[in-house]
C-alpha cells in the first residue's frame, strides 16, 4: 500500500459533502413548494374633495339612515343614529358593534324611510389604523352598501362627549 506524501502532517480522510447538498436541496424545494404565496389585499377609499361649494360634493343624508361610528382610543366605538347631538352616542368595544349595525339596518329599513343605509366613519386622534381597518372590514363582511370616511368634520360635541367618557 502507498502512502501519501503530506510533508509529515497526518492525512484526514476526504468527507464527501454530496448527501448533505441534496438533503438542503430537498428541504428548500419543499418549504417552497408547500409555502402559500398571499397577495396583498386592498380596499379602495374615495373621498370627496374639499371643495364643498360644488353641489356634485355634497351629500344629503337622512338622519334616521344615517348611524355615525366614533373611533375611540382602546378599541373603544362610540356611535349614534341620527344627527349629532339629538342623542346621546352608546359607547362599545370594536368588536361588539357588529351587533349595533345590524340592529341599527333592521330599525331603518323598517322606518319606510326610501334611501340606503349609510354609515358614517369618524376616526379621531385617539384610534389606530387598526381601528379604522378593522371597522371598514366589518362594514364590508355586513354587506353595508354606503358608507363614508368623515375625519375632517369630528364636531365639538362629539369630542367633548368622547373625552369625558376618557376614549378620546
């Protein structure tokens, strides 16, 4: 048997690498194979413009179609049918106005009151972009037909009712 010439170092066997490659090779095909490629999901939002003196940018509203949705700090809603101010707005947790909508379409299609069902969504300061999605989410899973972003028009009375309940 020869012997190998190392200069008088000790020879380590070769370590053939080839069955560990295939099995990352295999591992990688798989994770990507099974992995699930989502497309991101969006939902178009248009709002007027500014401009309120053009008649085509303002909308009338019937109050007792109209329920207006406040989004409060610590996921906390508070809304009201109606105009603002003639009563006083329930206060609940984002994920129990689910009921009040549909309690609130119920009551206004049975008003005989001709027109949609419109809700009006006013985030304030003191919600997240959570809020604001999650709330525009319920609305399209209600099948709510009408519905607008109003964060420009937040009256007073509706911020003094909102801080002194502490969701503002």
């Amino acid at each position: 048997m020869a012997e190998l010439n190392t200069g008088g170092k000790k020879a380590t066997p070769r370590v053939d690498m080839t069955p560990m490659v295939d099995l990352m090779f295999l591992l990688v095909t798989f994770f990507i194979l099974t992995t699930v490629i989502s497309t991101p999901q969006a939902m178009d939002i248009a709002k007027p413009d500014k401009n309120e003196k053009l008649p085509e940018n303002r909308l009338e509203l019937k109050a007792s179609k109209t329920m207006t949705i406040l989004l409060g700090k610590s996921d906390k809603v508070a809304w009201y049918m109606g105009v603002a101010g003639e009563s006083a707005p329930t206060i609940e947790s984002g994920s129990q106005i689910e009921d009040a909508i549909v309690k609130n379409r119920k009551a206004a299609d049975a008003s005989g009151v001709a027109g949609d069902f419109v809700v009006l969504v006013k985030p304030t300061s003191g919600s997240t972009f959570q809020n604001f999605v999650d709330i525009m989410d319920e609305l399209e899973i209600l099948k709510v037909k009408v519905r607008q972003i109003d964060d420009d028009n937040i009256l007073d009375n509706e911020k003094q009712f909102m801080k002194e309940k502490g969701i503002l």
